[in-house]
C-alpha cells in the first residue's frame, strides 16, 4: 500500500483520483483545497487530512517525512497554472507527481521540470488518459499496420457544454487555465500527434473564450479540428437527446467510435503509474507545444481548408 496525497481535491476532476487510488489498494492520507466542498471524501478515504492553505499542507508533509511516514505519490488536480509549482512541491518532498492535463501552460517549463527530476531522483507522472482507451490503441495498431502513402484527412469534433459559471472561474482565464484548446483539447492534440506524427504546420482560423478552429498538418494527416463549450453548437439531434456532450473523429470519412470507455481510464492510469508504466514528462513536449502556438497564433479567418462546423460562426 503506498501513500499518497492531493492538491486540488475540491476540483471535478480530483474524484476520479481519488476513486482511483482507492481501487487500486492504496491510502490517502492528505488532501488540499481552498474550498471545502470534499463531501465525497466520507466514501472514499474519511480519515485523510484536509488543508485550507497550502502552506499548512507544505508543513504537514514534511512533519510526516520527519516523523518516517513516506508520501510516495503527491496527484495534482489543481488548476492549471499551479502544476509547474506544485509539481516541484512533491518531487522536493520526496514524492512522485502525478499530474492532471496540461503538466504545464508554457513548453519550456517542461526542460526545468526534468532538471528538477534529475535533481531530486524523483519522477513526474502525466495522466493522458486517451493514449489508454481501448479504441485510440485499436486505432494506433490499425494506422501503423497499413502503411499508407497518402495523408489521412481527419476531422475532430468536441463540444462539451459549459454553464456561465465557467467564465468566472480559473477555466475562463487564458492566463490561468490556458483557454478553452488546452482545457479540452489537449489530450486530443497528444492522440493525434502520437498516431500521425510531429505537427508541420499548425493554423488558427477561430479562436475565443468559447469556442476555437483551426488546421493541423501532421506528417501523416491533416486534421480539421473544432471545439467549443458553447451547447448551441451541439448538433441539434444530440441536444433533443439533452446530451451535453458530443464528440466526433473521422478518418477519410469514416467515423472512428470512442464516446463510451472513459469511466475506468484514470484507474488505469494508477495502475500503469504504480507498475511503473506512467508516461513521463517528455511525453508531453507535442501536445503542450501544439496548444501554446494555438493560444499566441493570430487568427486568419474563415478560410482555406477550414472544419465544417466553422460555417456556423458565419451566421
């Protein structure tokens, strides 16, 4: 059994951590968040510490280290500008990171990190879930078995409804969160880029606090992509559903189905992690590039070869 800790429990996301660490036979002794909205905790581990501020988090890790009780494994589920800082916060206490999307917002914070490795012989753990989704490793088999000449075209679609409240939070600070492609776009550019190569050519067509659009040419695809928040871009077939979700991938055409097989995706992740299988830090380097240069591109436009749904922002 190994112990761990948490930043950020308070967050949507910290849930499947924590779910995670329990399923896979572990403890959780200390968790953090500024809000106290950690309920679900009585299920999962009631005995864990919890920390308003940080700095009593800080100090009462280190008083676990003095008194011999290990912390293996700090998970940050914090938002996304405070990765960089709580990352080196867990490797100096002597623990591994495990670390939501994205590790960092800037991609030179990835070479200091490693340093910070190197220094403290600790490792960083990066959650791509999606590299592990039964369908995305069916696809990476598929495209490497077939050997094909010709670039594929492929078409990426994800629109996941978000209420007002996302604008006033962390999320909808570009300079917090990184804006909307890196909060719900990034595991899809490190899919992308991990089955059909580096990125040649990264184009921006659309881009603000709601929605974005643009064009990647990867060296074995070239990929329309569009995603947004807004619910009224849901096709309207999927909102009578009252689905507030809705993805779509298609290659040449034909469409590739991942909308089911998330749920168990994090404990996976743990389990990967804890065989010492995580995927590391330099894993990243793509997808954390790909988003930076999207965010600081000027857009040109609704032209060129632009995605289909970028026809609604003509109206």
């Amino acid at each position: 059994m190994k112990n761990f800790a948490l930043l950020g429990v308070g967050g949507y996301i910290a849930k499947r951590h924590v779910q995670a660490i329990k399923e896979t036979g572990n403890d959780l002794i200390a968790v953090m968040d500024k809000f106290d909205n950690v309920g679900f905790l009585d299920g999962f581990f009631p005995n864990a510490d919890f920390f308003y501020e940080y700095e009593r988090f800080d100090r009462h890790i280190e008083k676990l280290k003095r008194n011999n009780i290990k912390t293996d494994y700090v998970s940050i589920c914090s938002p996304n500008y405070l990765h960089d800082s709580h990352i080196r916060f867990a490797l100096r206490a002597g623990a591994d990171a495990i670390c939501e999307k994205p590790v960092v917002l800037n991609p030179w914070n990835i070479e200091a990190l490693i340093e910070t490795e190197k220094e403290t012989g600790r490792k960083i753990n990066c959650i791509q879930q999606l590299r592990l989704h039964p369908a995305i490793l069916n696809l990476k088999e598929q495209i490497a078995s077939e050997k094909k000449t010709k670039k594929y075209d492929i078409d990426l679609t994800y629109i996941a409804s978000r209420g007002k409240w996302y604008h006033f939070s962390w999320k909808g600070d570009i300079q917090k969160s990184g804006g909307v492609t890196t909060n719900i776009g990034i595991h899809f550019f490190d899919m992308l880029t991990l089955i059909f190569g580096n990125v040649q050519e990264n184009i921006v067509h659309y881009l603000n606090t709601n929605k974005a659009a643009g064009f990647l040419e990867l060296e074995n695809a070239r990929v329309r992509w569009f995603l947004s928040i807004d619910n009224n871009d849901i096709p309207e077939e999927i909102r009578n559903k009252k689905q507030t979700t809705y993805r779509s991938l298609t290659i040449d055409g034909k469409e590739v189905q991942f909308s089911d097989g998330f749920d168990n995706l994090h404990t996976e992740s743990y389990k990967q992690i804890l065989n010492g299988n995580g995927f590391s830090i330099d894993t990243t380097k793509r997808s954390v590039e790909t988003v930076y240069n999207i965010r600081n591109a000027t857009p040109i436009g609704i032209k060129g070869d632009y995605h289909p749904y970028c026809k609604l922002l003509l109206k």
